[in-house]
C-alpha cells in the first residue's frame, strides 16, 4: 500500500485523478486506477518485490481496461525482469517519477465510458462514506 500512496501522489502531480484497491470487475482488483484530463486511463501494478511479481498472474487480464498499463516498483526492484512494452514507475511511500510511458492501446469507447462512469461512482462512494460513516457502504 505504501507504493500505491507514492504512485498516487506521482499520478496527480503529471494531471491524473487516482484511485486505489479499483475493482474493474470480478476478479479484476487493480492497485492504482487513474483518469486523465481528457479520458486517458492508466493503470498501475505495484510491486513489492520480485516473488510477488513472479507469483501474479493476473495482470495480463488489466490489459484490456486501460490505455497504458505501468509496473510500479521501488529502487531495489530488479527492472531488468519488468516488460519492456509496459510503463514503468519508480515510487515510495512519499512519491513516485514516471520513467518509462510504454504501449498505448487506445480503448474502445464503450468500454472507456465503463470504466470512467465505475471510477466515478466508487469515489462517490468512498468520500461519502468518508463524510457518512455509519450509512453501510
């Protein structure tokens, strides 16, 4: 969580809005989700250390909901072992420097209007439970 914290604070500071823990549908929990300015959607795997990113299989499945996909990793990471095809992050808890864009796979705008719509109702449900406690969210 603490790089998810260092990427989203990275991702406002380049113009994108960020969302943690994002379930894009069943199965599909992204650690970073982010929109840009005009619609762009980013998401961010982060990764703590090498085990943990041999030992995940589902990012292949993020692929097809974003138009960029980024590996978030700390200083110690071994990038070498990273897809050359992908972004690249370099973060902490306290922040985080893009290093390397990647691919862009532009999104069908069907699936776009999704993503963006689901984005912006979970965020309404966070700050109003933030703001609500006790309503059951």
């Amino acid at each position: 969580m603490e790089l998810a914290r260092g990427v989203a604070r990275g991702l406002r500071q380049v113009g994108f809005e960020p969302i943690c823990e994002f379930v894009l549908a069943r199965g599909l929990r992204v650690d970073v989700l982010a929109l840009g300015a005009k619609g762009e959607i980013w998401i961010v795997e982060c990764k703590s250390s090498l085990g943990d990113f041999r030992s995940d299989r589902k990012w292949p499945g993020y692929l097809p909901w974003c138009d960029r996909f980024f590996w978030a990793v700390d200083a110690t990471f071994p990038r070498d072992v990273l897809p050359e095809t992908h972004g690249l992050i370099l973060a902490d808890r306290y922040g985080a420097q893009i290093m390397q864009l990647g691919d862009e796979t532009k999104l069908a705008p069907a699936r776009r209007k999704a993503v963006t719509l689901a984005a912006a109702r979970a965020g309404l449900r966070r700050l109003h439970g933030q703001l609500d406690p006790s309503a059951g969210l």
